[in-house]
C-alpha cells in the first residue's frame, strides 16, 4: 500500500523500522526532513497554528537526527503544502534550505519588511504523476522531460517519488539517468545550488495556489519587490 499510505490514510512509522537504510543513506546523500506524518501534513497543515507546525517539524527532526546521527540541515514539505506560517515555523530550526514550493529560481522567503527567512530551493519541472495521461503516455515520458530541463533557463530542480521512479518504473528512471548524462546533464545536492552569499538572492515569498495535474493547493512562489 506504498502508493497510498501516508496520502489516502495514515501511513506507519517507517523511520525506525528502516534506520539502517535511511543511515546508509545520509553517509552518500543530502538527507533532509520531509515530514513526521505525511498524511497529517497534507490533511491538516494548512489550518495548524505556527506552534501545532512547530512541534509537528520538531518531531520529525528529532527523530531523523537519531536515527543518521548528525543534524538535519535543510527540508521540503509534503505535498509542497507551504506558505507563509509554514516558512515561519521552520525559522528556529536553523536549517541551510528548504524546498517547500514550486517555482522558477532560489530565493530568500521575505518574513516582515528587512527580514528574511532561510533560502528556498523551489521545484521548477512537473513531476511523473502530474503529465502521465493523454498528452505524455510512459514510454515518452524521459524524452519529454528531458527537453524540459534543456529549455530551463535557469537551474531546473525535479523531484523523484520513491514509490514511482524507485519501485514501479525503476526501469524508466534507470534509462533517464543514462539519457540525461548522454545529454550533458548532471546532477548534485540541491544544498550545491546555493550561492556563497545567500543574501545575493532575490526576495519572493510563498502563497497557495493551484498546478495543472496536482489535486489541492500548494506552496508557489511569489516575487516581491526589494523596496
């Protein structure tokens, strides 16, 4: 029940019962905090208080630096279900980024006038589960994504579902990795986009809206003025 756990229904506490992996993990790869409960967040995090998103983000960092034994330094909310008070929320953590929305480019979340918030590394390409049908079939999907990320103007950012592109088609996500090196694509750790200054970044903020493909709201970027 991968497909559906945690986002038809509650899912079960998985940290524990795959330490090991997620362990081994974090000594290759930039491990971050998704979330304690993601059918939680997706169901309720848009009405929780600043302290309800607190606690609920304190309890997953908690329990994934116990498990990899180091701290976590950056974050990307379920479902992108972001905005203002959830860029708040993650203020006391001190983490290097987030990834909590869709947008075009990295930027610095604006908290109140001459205050900003720790960088946000937006998602810029669709995902698999949001252009499988009609216009994009499978077997065309790597084609159709790669030439996405040649067109990115700026430094295109994709996510990967471990229950899509890891168990159902593995084969596909094996044939893009070979496609896009064959294309002059590489791939690093987001925390790698940052620039040495994050404050040469431009502001924006994050607001709900809407994306062809995705049921329900969701965090996007919103540019606002420096002034």
């Amino acid at each position: 029940d991968i497909l559906l756990a945690g986002t038809a229904w509650p899912g079960k506490n998985i940290g524990n019962a795959n330490a090991g992996i997620i362990r081994e993990t974090a000594t290759y790869h930039e491990t971050g905090l998704h979330a304690w409960d993601h059918h939680a967040w997706q169901t309720h995090s848009g009405h929780w208080s600043i302290r309800q998103l607190e606690e609920d983000i304190a309890r997953g960092i908690t329990a994934l630096e116990a498990i990899i034994g180091k701290p976590v330094t950056c974050s990307a909310a379920a479902g992108w279900r972001a905005d203002g008070r959830v860029v708040r929320a993650k203020e006391p953590f001190n983490l290097r980024y987030n990834s909590d929305c869709r947008g075009t480019t990295l930027f610095r979340p604006l908290l109140m006038p001459g205050q900003t918030g720790t960088p946000q590394i937006p998602v810029t390409l669709p995902t698999w589960d949001e252009v499988i049908g009609p216009a994009v079939q499978a077997q065309s999907f790597n084609t159709w994504i790669i030439s996405r990320m040649l067109q990115d103007k700026g430094t295109p950012v994709y996510t990967i579902h471990a229950e899509v592109e890891g168990i159902v088609h593995q084969p596909l996500f094996e044939d893009l990795l070979v496609r896009a090196r064959d294309a002059g694509i590489t791939f690093c750790p987001l925390g790698e986009l940052l620039p040495a200054s994050p404050e040469s970044l431009p502001l924006g903020q994050i607001v709900r809206g809407h994306i062809p493909g995705r049921e329900g709201w969701l965090g996007c970027q919103q540019a606002v003025s420096a002034s």
